[in-house]
C-alpha cells in the first residue's frame, strides 16, 4: 500500500473516531447517562441558585434545553420553593416592610383625642322612639355637642321611696309619666358647643368655679315646670334655701358662656331638681289639686327635711357623651 493510501486510511480512521464521540452543545450541556441533560460550569451554578432564589409568588415554571425533545428526560420542570409567612416576615423585618407585606397589613385606627384632631366621626339616627318620644330643642347637626352645667344630686334608698310614692299618686292624674333616669340641678341652659370649643370651655369654666365651696340647699317644694318649646313636662323640688350660693354659681358659668358666645341662664331662675317627666304640655293636670296632695305627701314623709337638705361637692359638664367634674372646695 502506497504512502497516499496510508494517509486516506488514516484520515478516516481519524474522522470515524470523532462521529463516535459527544459533541458539547452550545448551551453547555454534558451527558448524564439515560436520565437525560444536566448543565455544566459555571452558568448551571448560577442558574440553579436563581431557581432556588425565585420570589415565593412565582409559578411553577417548566424549563426545557436548547436541543429538541429526545423523549421524557429532556423536558424537566424546574422547583421552586415556597417559604413559610414566618419565614417571609423574618426577611421582610430584616431588609424593611416590602409592597406586599405592607399593602397585606390592616390599617390601625387615629388616636382619638389628638390634639388638633378632627373631630370624631358619628353615626347618627334622628329617632324620637329611641329617646321615649323626646324632641330635640334644637336640630342635630354633626360636630354640634350639646352641653349642660348642673350640680349632680346622688339620692339615697329613703329618697327612692319617696319618689315612688310621689310617682303613685302624680300618675292617677298623667299615667305617662315616668320617673327621671338621674337627678340633678341645672346651672345652665343646654347650649351648642362645636367640637374644638370643648377642651377650651371645660378649662375656663375651671378657672371661674375653682375659688366655690361646698355648701347645702334644701328642695322641698313641689313644682310643675314645662321645658321653652312645651314639648315636655316635669315635676320637681325647688329649692327654698341655698338660692344665694346658686345664683353665684350661675353667674361665674355665664361668663364662660358669654366668652363663647352661648345663650346664659334665666334671669329669674327657679332652681330645682326634677323627678318625673312625660310628653307634651299638661301641667294643667298637674297643677291644682295634684300638687296640692304632692306637697302633702312630701311635707308627711318621715325625716323629709333631713332627706332633702342637700350637700352639693361638685360641678360637672356634659358635653355630648364627655363628662368633666370641677370638684368644690
């Protein structure tokens, strides 16, 4: 065999040795026996810790090579792992509250009562059957409080009895009367008061009323009143002693009401403590011989002039449902 025939074998030879032998892809694959491709080198690092750094929100993805199917072992699904809230509320601590972590998060109510605030939000339903057919003496109108100044009176067992039989006798003339819910002698007319006016009112009448001290008053004389509009009328006790120390007292809270602008007391106030209301204008029943027998049995209670000598200890203002207490000295 010639030189040039050895060197055509040769090549050949050469060339069949190469078909038999894998080839890389350009996608840096490398066999991996019957169970399909695996990727190679660096780039497959990289992308197997991306797979595993994938957003917990992300789908599952199916990930195929750049070399046609070959059967089951060349499509290969790509996991990715799902952390636990725990796990996510550790890492969101950690490196500041993310979009979807902070939009999850329910929204924490205002502090009421921040200075300079708005005024709180009410939920408000003009129904005179919630309140045993009262009337409004003036309309509801939202951040308007409606706000008294009154002496609180706290009754004892033997002035409940008292009452009950008041109640008894006043009831054969007006069936719908009912007794009062608490009891209390008014230093004010009920008055509007805005929102922000409040804090400010409550501290001036504090001022005005702190030089008072603790005095007593007797109330034993059976009154029918009816409220300006005559929606409603009452029985009461006016006072017939402590009349001076009310009227000082009265005069100090008008001037906090002339400050704001707000309507003051009676000119002629007849101070007293109600008991009992009902709907509408019928002092008329009430009035005449009822009151005459009302005043009878008042003036028979057993102990009636100690019972009702009061010792009035504080001040307070309502404002809407607010309360605040101007303790005498």
């Amino acid at each position: 065999m010639g030189s040039k025939e050895r060197s055509k074998e040769g090549k050949k030879g050469e060339m069949e040795r190469r078909k038999g032998a894998p080839v890389p892809e350009a996608g840096g694959l490398q066999p991996r026996g019957a169970g399909g491709l695996e990727r190679a080198g660096p780039a497959g690092a990289e992308a197997g810790r991306a797979a595993e750094a994938a957003p917990c929100w992300a789908a599952p993805t199916t990930a195929t090579t750049g070399m046609a199917a070959r059967g089951p072992a060349a499509t290969r699904p790509t996991l990715v792992g799902y952390s636990s809230s725990e796990d996510e509320e550790e890492e969101e601590g950690g490196r500041g509250a993310g979009a979807q972590s902070s939009a999850c998060r329910p929204r924490l109510p205002v502090p009421a009562d921040l200075p300079g605030g708005p005024e709180p939000e009410e939920t408000f339903r003009d129904d005179s059957s919630r309140h045993g057919g009262r009337v409004r003496g003036f309309p509801h109108e939202r951040g308007n409080w409606a706000t008294l100044v009154y002496l609180p009176f706290t009754v004892q067992e033997e002035f409940l009895e008292l009452l009950e039989l008041l109640l008894s006798r006043a009831r054969t003339y007006v069936s719908s009367l009912a007794a009062m819910e608490e009891f209390h002698l008014s230093l004010s007319q009920c008055v509007v008061l805005r929102y922000h006016w409040i804090q400010p009112f409550v501290r001036s009448l504090r001022e005005h009323l702190a030089s008072f001290h603790r005095f007593f008053s007797v109330a034993d004389q059976v009154k029918v009143y009816t409220n300006q509009n005559k929606t409603r009328t009452f029985i009461g006790l006016e006072v017939s002693t402590g009349h001076f120390q009310l009227l000082e007292l009265v005069s100090e809270v008008d001037r906090v009401l002339e400050e704001f602008d707000l309507p003051t007391f009676y000119k002629d106030p007849s101070f007293h403590i109600s008991l009992a209301w009902c709907i509408g204008d019928l002092s008329g029943r009430l009035e005449g011989q009822c009151l005459q027998e009302l005043q009878d049995i008042v003036d028979r209670f057993e102990d009636s002039a100690h019972l009702l000598r009061v010792h009035w200890e504080q001040i307070r203002c309502k404002s809407g449902n607010k309360y605040f207490s101007f303790p005498l000295r």
